[in-house]
C-alpha cells in the first residue's frame, strides 16, 4: 500500500496529464462519429418504416436499436449512451416525418443528415 502512495505522490501529474489525453481521445473519437451514427439512425428507421409500416412505433424503435448495435463497433457502443441514442433515433423519426409531410415517397427521402 505504501509503495503504491508513493508512486502517486511522485507521478501525479503525469497520471491526471494522461487521463486528461485519454478523455480528450475519447471526446474526439465520439464527436467524429457522431454524424455517422446519425445517419446509420436514420438509414434504419427509414427501413423499418418500410418494413413494418405505419402503427408499429415499439416494433420499429426495437428493430432500429437492435440492428444498430449489430452495425456499430464496440467502441461506439460504449461511448454512446442509450438516452443519446434514444434522442437519435426521435431526430430522425421526425426528420422522415417532416420528408413525408413533405409529399416526399419513402423511397425519396434523404438517409443521410448534415448538421
């Protein structure tokens, strides 16, 4: 126990400067896949629309969240909470709801989307 005292007494500064690096790293890393996350999102909830129609929003939001984590790499499942998510997927469900009250086909709408 003593030993390990001293060996933070003596490198504390190198250990916090390296969790500051490891959290910039990470903060960088989710902010870059953000908007691929996006519009991995929004892709999904335009093929469940297609799949399962109209008045199956449950099953719909369960088959979004379960092919999204099929399609994302383990790092970003861990870096994007479920509540994060969660408000994803209602960005594009309302995005595709704002296409369609467009008059736009499900087959026209814009699976990608730029903020």
């Amino acid at each position: 126990m003593e030993l390990i005292l001293e060996f933070l007494n003596n490198y504390w500064v190198e250990i916090i400067a390296t969790l500051v690096f490891i959290g910039l790293v990470i903060l960088t890393y989710k902010k870059s896949n953000d908007e691929v996350v996006r519009n991995i999102i929004l892709a999904l909830v335009v093929e469940a629309e297609k799949l399962l129609g109209s008045g199956t929003g449950p099953l719909k939001y369960e088959m979004v969240v379960d092919r999204l984590y099929e399609l994302l790499p383990m790092p970003l499942r861990v870096i994007f909470t479920k509540k994060q998510i969660d408000r994803m997927i209602e960005e594009a469900v309302q995005f595709l709801k704002e296409q369609l009250a467009e008059g736009k086909a499900l087959d026209e709408v814009r699976t990608s989307i730029s903020k």
